[in-house]
C-alpha cells in the first residue's frame, strides 16, 4: 500500500478481530516502522514488545477488559523512559507518539487493523504496570499504550473528518484556501 493511501485508510478499529495469526515479519516491520520515527534530541525513549503469544495476547487484552482487544491475534506494547532531554525538557510522549503512528501507518499498509489504546492504560487504576509487570518491564519502565494488531473480523464504523477548509490554511490562521 503506498504511504497516501495507507494515511487515507488507517483508522481506529474496535471490533472484534479474525484469529489468523500475524507473521513475525509483520510484526518486526511494523516493530522497525515505528522505531525509525523521529525523537526528541535523539534520546529513543520508545522501546516495543511485540506479542503474538495467544494466551499473552489474551490476558493483556482481559486486563482492559475489553473483550474486542483479548481476541486479537497479536499486540504490540510501547514502552518508554521520561528523560531529561534538553535542559529541563522531555521529550518522551511526543517520541511514543510519532512511534505509535509510524506503526499504525505500517499496520494499515500491511492489511491489518489497530487502535491506540492508551487512556485505559495510563488512567488512575494502573493497568500498564500490571501490564508491564506480566511481560517482566522493569520498574523505571512505563507501559504508555497498547496497540492490538489483526485483521478486523468484520467492517468498523469510521467517523467522519471535519471540512479540510475549517482545520487547515495557508499563510495564517483562518485563511481561505483558493
């Protein structure tokens, strides 16, 4: 799938997914994919754990409690260390992002399907570290988000972009495009 039409086609899925497995190959791709995104001062604060075990697949999908995501056939968890960066900035959460969509366009181009999974990941009831702790992440180690990876089992509801015209310009804020 080329790149423009990978962006065009990537989107959030939440169904229920097929249990065809994924291939280590695609799953190292969308590994490196990810990892070649860009990082704040070069510090490479994202790490990945790719799972493509059924039963580990399932209990990191079960801890969501979300039934949809323990029935994909593989899952890959971003990882990351907050850093000083640059004088007392970090630069971690923008790292994991630009790593999260590199690996999404790269599971899209690949025919599979995803979603970001990361608020019932980050929230107050601390699911990445029982996560993390399951796939022995050390303690200084965050687990920040969750990516299940598989073909969907059926179509997913794509919502809708509002107007081009209302969120982007040129030469300024506002500004018609002609």
């Amino acid at each position: 799938m080329e790149l423009f039409e990978a962006i065009q086609n990537r989107y959030s899925y939440r169904g229920m997914f097929g249990q065809q497995p994924v291939p280590r190959e695609h799953l190292r791709d969308i590994l490196e994919a990810a990892l070649a995104a860009p990082s704040g001062c070069n510090k490479q604060t994202t790490s990945l754990i790719a799972v493509d075990d059924p039963a580990l697949v399932a209990r990191l999908g079960e801890m969501l409690e979300k039934p949809n995501f323990a029935s994909a056939p593989a899952a890959i968890c971003v990882l990351t260390q907050p850093v000083i960066a640059y004088r007392d900035r970090t630069y971690y959460k923008q790292d994991y992002a630009a790593a999260i969509e590199n690996a999404l366009l790269a599971i899209t181009a690949l025919g599979y399907a995803s979603c970001w999974v990361e608020g019932h990941i980050t929230d107050e009831d601390h699911i990445g570290r029982k996560m993390a702790d399951l796939l022995n992440v050390p303690q200084d180690v965050e687990l920040v988000a969750y990516l299940p990876v598989g073909l969907p089992a059926g179509d997913g509801p794509r919502v809708a972009k509002k107007p081009f015209e209302t969120r982007a310009w040129f030469n300024g804020y506002g500004n018609t495009v002609q």
